[in-house]
C-alpha cells in the first residue's frame, strides 16, 4: 500500500503593484496525504481534516467525490503520463483557511499534484507541475511559490508554460497576516474589477513593480513604502473589505509598518513591518475590524522558502 504526504504552504499573492504577478509563500501550511488502495472496488475516499480558522459552512461545501479539486489535480498528473488514478484515499488536513486570500486552494492542487508524481516515480518534472498547477489554479502568482517557495514574480505563457523569478526577501521584514472571520470568494473579488483601466493607473503600477523589484534588491524600506501603492485592483476590492482603508491609514502612522496590501482576493490583509511592532499591529487591527462587529485572527508568519515538502 503506496502512501505519499505533502505539506504545502500558504501564498499571498499581488503584494501591492504586482497584481496576478507578484506572490509569496508563508509558514501555514496544508497537508495532502494520497494513499493508494489495493483492494478491488474501494474506489475514492476522501476525508477533511478542518484547521481552526476555517468555517464550518464552507467544509460542508466541499465536494467528496470526482469533482473535488484535489483529486482533479491528481486526475490531471495521471492523465499527464497516460494513465487514470487508481482507488485511493485523500486526506486534507486545511490550516490554510479558506476563501481569505491566502491560497488554499492553490495549496491543495500543488499538494495533489506532487503527491501523485511522487506516487508515479516522479515522472513529471518542475516545469510540467508548475504548468499543470496553473492549468488547474488559474494563477501562477499562487500556484508558483507554493511549489518553490519564496517571493516569486510569475507569468504563464500562451504554450502553457510559467516563467518565473525567485527572489530574495528581507530577513528584517516580517510579515503579519490579518484574518477576519468572514471570507470572501475569489470569482466575488475579480468581478469588482474593471475589464479596461486607465493607462495612467496601469503606469503608476509599472512605476511600483519596478520600484518594487529595486527595494527587495537594495532592503530599501523608504522606497518599499513608495512602492506598495496600487490603482489597479485595491481601489475596487477595498470595497468589499469593510475597514480595510481604515487599518491601512492607521498602521501607516506606525514608522516600523512598511506597509499594508489586501492578499490575494481578500478579505485577509498582509502587513510588512519591521522591528518588534506585531502587538501594537495586531491592537490597532483588532479595535477597527471589533468596532464593526467583525472579529479577526492576527499571525505572525515568516517567508516560506522551501516550497512543497514531501513528508513521506
């Protein structure tokens, strides 16, 4: 009986300016397990194991049978090297909270993926599980530092194939994630955003990306500051995230808060300080989001730089 574990890390993606381009991988983490079974006509089992941020709702939303979406990750391994999956057991064990920006479910379709090339012989190489990831995902800037780890910049070509970049993150930039206890689904956030933007929105972005890049090269926090500004999505989801311009313009009087972007779609924030500022971060989040009845959950978290691990 051939059993494979995968721990995989959450992601933050867009950081800013680098929207569907920019992601990073952080220490929470899902566990996929994929155990083949051997005995005839057992066909699929799947179990959930919920993490403590996530909603019991939404656990009950998630498929167990063919559709589910880690095993169309495993289906799309298999069908990779010609083949269909054998009977098997999957085991989700979701530390990553759903629907809160933070790439869970990028986490999981990396999780099956590697699981079942691990279960293969590994047959597929980094390049073909970045692209089947993506093929699945839809968003390399998830998909890709879950897989490698680290902030990566990410771009899927039209043959299917991701390019990508890993760069280096400041050791003395730390990052705290903000999670209230409302989630708010991807295809929700994207429908807020407009199909064409102004070219002066899309040149102050270029503007940062690049400033961006330059900050991480040089651990410039002034220029990173500068940096972090975006017209091209935070205008329009900020919308959806109550008390969201609120923090940012709270925190922003804090000299050691680098700054403060949505992650992913929302609704969780990401806050990159430096120094030992996490509770006055964590007090000043918690009296907005409380004073309109929303409670929130504040981690630290430090850079993920490994990537998916296989466990066993």
């Amino acid at each position: 009986m051939l059993k494979i574990s995968v721990k995989v890390p959450a992601t933050t993606a867009n950081l800013g300016p680098g929207f569907d381009c920019f992601g990073m991988a952080l220490t929470l983490y899902n566990k996929i397990t994929l155990e083949e079974l051997v005995y005839p006509d057992k066909g699929l089992e799947i179990n959930i194991i919920p993490g403590e941020q996530d909603n019991e709702t939404s656990l009950l939303t998630i498929p167990m049978d063919k559709t589910n979406i880690v095993y169309k990750a495993v289906e799309l391994l298999y069908n990779y090297v010609g083949q269909t999956p054998p009977d098997l057991r999957i085991n989700i064990q979701t530390d990553i909270p759903i629907a809160k920006g933070l790439g869970s479910s990028a986490s999981v379709i990396v999780g099956g993926i590697i699981a079942a090339n691990k279960l293969l012989g590994n047959p597929a190489d980094e390049a073909a599980i970045l692209s089947i990831a993506n093929d699945l995902e839809g968003h390399p800037d998830n998909t890709t530092p879950a897989i490698v780890g680290g902030f990566c910049i990410s771009s899927a070509e039209e043959d299917g194939s991701i390019i990508y970049k890993k760069l280096e993150w400041p050791e003395d930039w730390k990052i705290a994630v903000c999670m209230p206890d409302y989630e708010l689904a991807t295809q929700i956030s994207r429908s807020v955003l407009p199909e064409t933007v102004k070219m002066g929105d899309a040149v102050f972005n270029l503007k940062r990306s690049a400033m961006f890049i330059d900050a991480l090269h040089t651990k410039d926090s002034e220029l990173m500051r500068y940096a972090l500004r975006d017209k091209l999505h935070h205008p329009y989801r900020s919308r959806l995230i109550p008390g969201f311009m609120e923090i940012k313009e709270d925190l922003a009087e804090i000299p050691t808060v680098i700054g403060t972007v949505i992650s992913g779609a929302g609704p969780s924030i990401i806050v990159i300080y430096e120094n030992n500022n996490f509770d006055e971060i964590n007090r000043r989040i918690s009296t907005v989001w409380e004073s309109l009845g929303v409670k929130v959950t504040v981690k630290k978290l430090n850079i993920d730089t490994k990537g998916a691990v296989i466990l066993s």
